[in-house]
C-alpha cells in the first residue's frame, strides 16, 4: 500500500497498529501493509466495524481484548491478516473482508477476479491486461 494510505490507516486505528513501530524481529507489521491501494476501503471499513465493536463492548463493561495486527498481505490473490485479541465478532468481520478481497481489484478497488498463472493476484479486467502481456 502506497506509504500515504498506510499512515492514514495507522493514524486512524492506533490501536490495531500497536505493533506497526516494532523492528522486524518483533513484529512483521515492521513492512507496513503488504497489500496494493485498491484494498483500502476494504481494509478501512473493516477495521473501523472492529474498533468499533471493542469500544462498544469495552463501554458496556464487556472485556475484549484488543485487536492487534501481526501481518497484513496478499497471499493467493487474497487479503490475509494475522491478529491477535478479538472475539468470534472481530474475526467474522476479518473473514468476510478476506472473502470479499478475492472479488476485488487490489490495484484499483473495481470488481475483479484472481489470475489463473503466475503469481495469484486478483485483479479487475484492466490491471489483469497491464500485469500479464
């Protein structure tokens, strides 16, 4: 993701990006978010519902704990995000925005579909012709 994007991210949801300051050693969120601008809505509303959902839970006196990032990065032309903390809530939200990523361009955030050779990436019509002549 383009380093504008990701600051955006980190900035709104500090909380989730906990480890993103932490050398490679310690965390792989050290190489940022791993995935092309077109997944950021996708990334972005996400996490809000997330965030949302702990703050709520934290207020009614609920204990969750907190999400935090490990890794986020394409892998066979899906979004696919490490964590830890959260309850069945968190990860369904994380699953389906996993899901949806396969529908979706990672380049542009257009309707798209995963290549069929050479390294999986999903991709809307127009970027599967830039990546694959």
């Amino acid at each position: 993701m383009s380093p504008e994007l990701e600051k955006q991210l980190f900035e709104k949801y500090p909380e989730i990006f906990a480890d993103a300051n932490k050398s490679p050693q310690e965390s792989c969120m050290a190489f940022g978010l791993e995935v092309g601008d077109g997944w950021y809505n996708l990334l972005d509303t996400a996490l809000r519902l997330i965030q949302s959902h702990i703050d709520i839970e934290k207020r009614r006196g609920r204990e969750i704990e907190q999400v935090v990032f490990e890794q986020v990065k394409e892998k066979f032309g899906m979004l696919t995000i490490y964590h830890r903390g959260g309850d069945e809530y968190t990860r369904g939200v994380l699953r389906m925005a996993e899901e949806i990523s396969r529908h979706t361009c990672e380049e542009c955030g257009k309707p798209g579909y995963p290549s069929s050779k050479g390294w999986i990436r999903t991709l809307c019509d127009e970027h599967h012709a830039k990546y694959n002549t």
